[in-house]
C-alpha cells in the first residue's frame, strides 16, 4: 500500500492532539467549539432556528389527474 506523507501527516496531528485532550471526546469537542469563530469566519447558529412541524401533520396537496 502507498504511504503517503500528507496522510500520515494528518494522523500523526490527530493523535497527538486527541492524546493531549486524554482521548476524551467531551474535551474534544468543547476545545473544538471554543475555536470556532476565531479565525475570522462566520459560525452558523442553528439551536434558534424555528423547528418544522412533524411529517404526519403537514398538510396534504393533490392534484386533480385529468
């Protein structure tokens, strides 16, 4: 199999940063979420979004066949 450096690269990133949170994805994610937005680019907030009601309650359209 091809060993490629970029991917190795990546993996060892990965497994140094997960090893320096403990491997504990709580710790993970919360650092994750504290980055966001620090770089400059926009963070989309989807907790206040209006829910859409459930499939069954929607209201049914049909159309007449000719």
């Amino acid at each position: 199999m091809f060993d490629d450096p970029i991917v190795s690269e990546i993996r060892k990133f990965r497994e140094d940063y997960a090893a320096s949170l403990g491997y504990d994805l709580g710790k993970i994610v919360a650092d994750l979420q504290s980055r966001q937005g620090k770089d400059g680019r926009r963070v989309v907030d989807r907790t206040a979004q209006k829910k859409s009601e459930p499939s069954g309650q929607r209201e049914r359209v049909t159309a007449a066949l000719p």
